[in-house]
C-alpha cells in the first residue's frame, strides 16, 4: 500500500478497531502464472519489420546468424515483423506468400537451433491511428500467421499480438482492438504463449493499468528505455522531440528511479500473479561510446536480476547492436554485461573530467564564488546561475553557434550567435540551455532576465522570436513558464518570471531558450537568473502598484459574464505563452481591442496538412487532471478567411498532455464564422495527469486558413 493509501486511512481507524472481528478475511493472493523462460533474449532488429527486410541499413538475416546467438549462450530470439504493408487491407487480408515464407524460414532456423521463438507483429501502422477500425485486418493477418504455424512448438514458439501500443491505441481500447487476433489465435493454439504489452510504447509504467483477458496463458511485456533523455540521445527518428547529445548515465536520480522500478515489478508479480518480461531493452550506438552502452547494460541487468523477470535486449546487429557485421564480431563486453560468457574486453571508459570541491554553501542560497556572491548582492532575489559564462550546451539539427567578443555587447562585452538555417517542426528543436545552480522548489518565484538582439530573420515583423522555459534537463522534461519573447535589431534586455509548479533538482534545473521559432540569426549576452524577485531590473512604480491577475482570485481575470458560475478555473487566460508548433504555417501575436483580454493570436495555414496538427497550440492546464473529471473550455476565436466550403475556419481540438507521446482524449472538431465568438467544448477525462502535464491542443492544419484566437478559458465542472 502505498503512503497516500496509508494516510487516507487513518481517520478510519478508531471505527475499526471495533469491527475486526467480524471483517472478513484477507483476499488471497492472485495465482501465480509460471513466467514465460524467456531467460537472456536478443531481438532481430531492424530486419523485418522496416519496409522491406534490411532497409534501415540493416543485412538480412542469415542461418548462421541464429547458430552464432544460440552459441552466445542466448535462450530466446525476439523477430519484429512488420505485416500491414506485406498484406491486404481487404478480407480476407491475404499476406504475400513470399513474405511469410521468410518469416517461416527464419523461424524454423532459430527452432533449429534450440532457440525460442517470440514472433510478433511491429510496425502495424493503421493500427495505432484507428485500433478498432483496424482490428479486423490485424485479425485477419493473425488468422494467417496461426495457420501458417500450426503444430509448431508451444513450448518453443510464442506470439505477441502487437508492438508498442500507441497514439490512438490505449488501454481504453487495447483488449476490444486485439480480441479478433487472440481469437483467431486460439482457434488453432488453445494454449499457446500470447505476449500482450500496453499503452504509450508498453513503457514500464503501463504495467500499472495493463488490462489482461481472462486467460492463464496471457503474458505481459513493456520495455525499458529509460532514461530516454540518455538511450535515444540524437536518434533522429525521435523528432521533433529528439533528446539532445550529451547525457550521461547513471546520475543519481537515475539510480533512485532505477530503484524504483526494480520495485514496480516485483509489485506487479505480487499483485497480478503473472511475471512480466523486458522486451526491448537497448542504447544508441551512435551518440553513446560503448563502454558507455556497456556499462548502461550491466546497470540495468544487475538492477533487475532479483525479479527474475526475462530481458531481451536492442539487438543483434542492425541498430544499438551486440554484434559488428560489418567486422564479423561481438562488440566487446556486451555479452558479459548481461551475464554471458564473453571472451572479450569491454573498452575503458572515457575520462570524466573531476569536478572541482563546491564552495561553502550559504544558508537558502545556492553555492556562489567570491565574484558571483557581489554580484548576488547587487540584484534582487537569490542569484542561481554563473552570468559570466555562456558556453551554453545547444543542440539541433540546423543550427550553428559561434562566440563574439565587442565592446558594444551590453553586460560584459561577449555574446552567443545562433545560425537557426530553418524553421524547426517546433520551437524546442533547436535550443541552447543556461545551467542553474541550486534547486528549485515548488511554488518559488524564478526570473530570467538576458540581452539579446536579431541580426537576420525571415519573419515578416523583423523580429527575432526566442521560446523560454525554465524546466528539468532529464525526461519527461517537465518546466514552467513557456514564454514568447520578441527580439529586435538592437540590444535590449528581456525578462521572463513565473512560479514554480513543480521542484526541479539542481542537477536537472535549466533555462531552455527554444530558437526554431524563426529562420533567423540572433546574439543572445549575459544572462541573469534568480529566485525570489519578479523582476531582476527595478519595477516601476505604476506597474507595481497593479496587482497582477491570480487563479487564487479568479475575479480579477476579465472573462464573460456567463462563465463567472461555469466552475474552477484551471487555467491563466492572461498568459499567452502557449506552446505554438508545427511546419505546417505560422502564427502571430496581435492585439485586439474589443476581445476580452485584448489579446489574440493568428494561426495561418496556406495548405491542408498531412496531419491535422501540422499546425498546433496548447494552452497548459495548472492543476492535476483526474480520471472522470469534466471539463468546459471556452474558445474565443473569429475566421478572417477560410478555404473551406462554407468559407468557415474548421478547427479541432483534445485534451492531451503535454509530454510525447502526446496520449489524450476527447478529440473534437468546431467551426467559427467571420465574426467574434466562444464556443464551449466540454471534456470527460478518461485518464489522469500529473499537475502541469495536460494541455488543450487546438489544430489548425486540416483546412487552408486564417483564424484568430483570441483568449481561452478552462473549467473544472465537477
């Protein structure tokens, strides 16, 4: 029971000491479900399951290969297919011959080699965008596959019905989506192993609310990629949300959270009666060293290991690999790292610089050297970041950075120059981020104040456009205070305060300043940032005499009338730093005067988008979110021109969060006419989020059109 569990039942206590006598007897422990013997797997990644077998820069599989695995002392191969492209969408879905011959072949090989077999359906596209009305194809290529190897081993030969659940598939609609395939199955293998993961990748924390059938050869699966801010660092497929290069592992934070996990599973075999395996598991070769990739895996391994749940790593040989093709041998120390027999080496790790002994520590201020401390004394708040430094870390796939040195660069002669070559897919895939140097905890006032100045944009306005955020340098990148800030031609000194909603630790704690807002070349100065002061720079007396609008005091906000009674307020109508993205057209910032709040933003899309959230906005929501709430949102917005066929601006909208993959409900779809209007959307939340992580997205790109939106606000109605 966990201590919140715990504390909720204390008030009840006296009661029942009364009734012990007559409560009835614990509920027994679920029947254990004997674990698949899974023991130490390796999956054939990146083989069957691209769009033709090998194509990610990949080889084929060969008979050799699953000799060489079985010898390495492997018990169990995992082998994605990817089957919707290689199959009709129309009954009876037939499957190329030729591709599920190959998919037998190599089947038969690892069987050949007394290896076990897990065979699995990756990469089911349509099925993530549309579960339920996909459901019947995937059935039917699930009728073919158990076909096609009847009679084969059950003790050897396991099926998992789908890969990483996602998008639209959720645990809301996982077993009705999956109930013609696992028909189809049993039909044919009463009994066989079926492998079930859950939502949002079949992460480690979707064990949580995994729904299962009523059936003891059922057997659940996530995977483990965590951190994903350390084994997916620069893994292009991962953007626009690709964690940048630089992350170590393991912090500190790491190692509690790994901890912490070990204990999430060892809950879930207590509570459930059935173990669970790892069925994927890995570290991107590319950006990580692989003494780096080893000792992640023996981290990761040994953490496990009391469990004795099974572990299948991130693969063979086509991407985060064990073995070198291309060099006909293991990678050193891999297979050791797991617990194998390996005759290799691991290569050393690589130095890490030591860092030097902290200085005294004052009390409520963070560490400050002689020179940092005058200059904490000169400022209001707590000085919390080295202003004399901006060797920024910076990451993003078109940007280029250089240092200058001048004498007319305000706040001490020097200044960072940010080459953004195009437009990002969002404004955080190109940023640079300021280091902080003491926590920051819930509730406390932070201020960043930096100069800057635009030396070349392509926005019409001329301006130079910088997203800021103070948030956590380690997944789910959770921050505070999203902030447009316009740049002009000349040095000016910018600020951005908030409060936070959340406590960041010290060793995560950063200022991002997001640049793919624009094509355009900027020089960011001296930046400041401290705790406890609204404003580094003194406030003028007028603006210090008008109290800011607050939530604790919804009537200070300007609103409609009609929504005075609507219910709890849950977000800042006031605060338009809302988290605008997408390649599919632009926006900007416009004042209105006979609106409400007097401020609008316009969204311009010049052709219909692939996706209707080519072109997006999401208003971040304060509090908690729990499963059941309701909800109003009332949208204030007006069509300047629309191409649609009644020459209505057409919108969408959902509640989702804010983190990828971006898992959300309700999803909507509204017109507004030439003129002013609110439309009122209700929600009903069929999932819960943590306080800050739920937005409403409203989308822009499924029609040619320029719509203006003017203030938003957000009700809790029950």
């Amino acid at each position: 029971m966990n201590r919140k569990a715990f504390a909720a039942l204390l008030p009840l206590a006296g009661m029942m000491l009364g009734q012990i006598a007559a409560a009835p007897p614990a509920a027994a422990a679920p029947a254990a479900t004997p674990a698949l013997p899974v023991g130490t797997c390796i999956n054939l990644g990146n083989t069957l399951e691209p769009q033709t077998e090998g194509a990610w820069g990949g080889v084929p599989v060969r008979q050799e290969d699953l000799k060489r695995i079985a010898e390495a002392g492997f018990k169990t191969i995992r082998l994605p297919v990817r089957w919707h492209n290689k199959s009709s969408d129309k009954p009876p879905y037939t499957i190329d011959p030729q591709w599920m011959a190959r998919v037998q072949q190599i089947v038969d090989w690892a069987l050949a080699e007394d290896l076990n077999v897990i065979l699995n359906s990756h990469h089911f596209d349509p099925i993530h965008d549309d579960p339920l009305g996909v459901a019947a194809w995937h059935g039917g290529v699930w009728k073919q596959i158990a076909e096609t190897f009847k009679g084969y081993p059950e003790a050897k030969l396991w099926f998992e019905l789908e890969n990483e659940p996602h998008k639209n598939f959720t645990h809301a609609n996982l077993l009705q989506t999956l109930a013609p395939a696992l028909a189809e199955v049993r039909k044919l293998h009463p009994t066989r192993a079926v492998i079930i993961g859950g939502e949002n990748w079949s992460g480690i924390t979707s064990l949580e609310t995994l729904p299962l059938p009523e059936d003891p050869n059922i057997h659940p699966t996530f995977h483990y990629y965590d951190p994903f801010a350390y084994t997916h660092q620069g893994a292009e497929w991962t953007k626009p949300d690709m964690p940048p290069v630089g992350r170590s592992f393991p912090t500190e934070a790491d190692r509690a959270q790994l901890a912490k996990d070990v204990a999430s599973i060892q809950t879930y075999i207590a509570r459930t009666g059935k173990t669970p395996f790892m069925g994927e598991v890995g570290a991107y070769d590319l950006h990580i060293p692989l003494a780096d990739r080893v000792a992640y895996h023996r981290t990761v391994a040994e953490a496990f290991k009391p469990t004795g749940i099974g572990m299948c790593m991130w693969a063979y040989t086509n991407t985060f690999p064990f073995f070198d093709h291309k060099q006909g041998a293991w990678l050193p120390g891999l297979r050791g790292a797991i617990g194998l027999k390996d005759d290799t080496t691991a290569p050393p790790a690589p130095a890490k610089p030591v860092a030097a002994a902290p200085a005294a520590k004052s009390s409520g201020k963070a560490n400050l050297s002689a020179e940092l401390a005058a200059l904490d004394a000169q400022i209001p708040g707590d000085l919390i970041n080295d202003p004399t430094r901006i060797d920024w870390a910076s990451y993003g796939p078109e940007l280029e950075t250089s240092g200058r040195q001048a004498a007319d660069i305000p706040g001490g002669g020097a200044a960072r120059v940010f080459n953004v070559k195009a437009k990002g897919a969002f404004p955080y895939t190109v940023a640079t981020n300021i280091p902080l140097l003491d926590d920051i905890s819930a509730g406390e006032q932070v201020t960043v104040g930096f100069y800057a100045r635009v030396v070349s944009t392509e926005r019409s306005d001329g301006k130079g456009i910088l997203g800021v955020r103070f948030q956590e340098n380690a997944a789910p990148y959770g921050g505070f205070g999203d902030t447009n800030v316009l740049v002009g031609p000349d040095w000016e000194w910018h600020e951005v305060t908030a409060r936070a909603d959340k406590r960041i630790r010290k060793a995560d704690a950063i200022v991002t300043l997001q640049l793919a807002g624009a094509k355009q070349v900027v020089e960011i100065g001296q930046a400041i940032v401290v705790k406890g002061a609204s404003s580094i720079q003194t406030p003028t007396a007028s603006a210090a005499a008008k109290p800011a609008p607050s939530l604790k005091d919804p009537a200070s906000i300007e609103m409609p009338d009609s929504l005075r009674s609507a219910g709890q307020l849950v977000n800042d109508p006031t605060n338009r730093a809302w988290a605008h993205g997408g390649a599919g057209g632009s926006w900007q910032g416009i004042d209105v005067p006979e609106i409400w709040l007097q401020k609008a933003t316009r969204f311009t899309t010049t052709k219909v988008g692939e996706n209707r959230w080519d072109l997006t906005t999401a208003i971040p929501i304060l509090p908690e979110v729990k499963e059941g709430e309701t909800f109003m949102v009332a949208v204030v917005a007006r069509t300047i021109s629309a191409g649609t066929d009644d020459g209505k601006g057409l919108i969408f909208a959902r509640m989702q969060s804010a983190t990828p993959p971006y898992e959300g409900f309700g999803d909507k779809a509204f017109k507004i006419g030439d003129r002013w209007q609110m439309v009122n959307l209700p929600f009903t939340a069929t999932r819960g989020f943590g306080a800050g992580d739920a937005t409403v997205t409203l989308h822009f790109a499924g029609a040619v059109q320029n719509v203006e939106i003017g203030p938003v606000y957000i009700f809790k109605t029950n």
